[in-house]
C-alpha cells in the first residue's frame, strides 16, 4: 500500500483525487441561511 494505490489516502494524495478517505473539507454555511424567516404580517381583521 503507498503511492499507486487509490484506496488509501497517500494513494489519493499522489493522484491528487478525493473520496471516503480522503474527502472534501465542507464549506461553513451562515447561521442566517439556514434559519427560516419568520413573517410577522398580520392579518386586518375584517368589520
């Protein structure tokens, strides 16, 4: 196992690939995006 082999991360490293041992770093998503917005209309109460 070393340098040609794809299945281990110095394999992956050398080939300059990702996957399961050697994944992606994943991106910081804000706070804001993921919380929904609350609406604060209210509705006219009718006469």
């Amino acid at each position: 196992m070393g340098k040609g082999d794809i299945k281990t991360k110095r394999g992956k490293i050398f080939n300059g690939t990702f996957g399961v041992s050697r994944p992606h770093k994943v991106k910081a998503v804000p706070v804001e995006a993921t919380k929904k917005k609350k609406t604060t209309a209210k509705k006219k109460a009718s006469k």
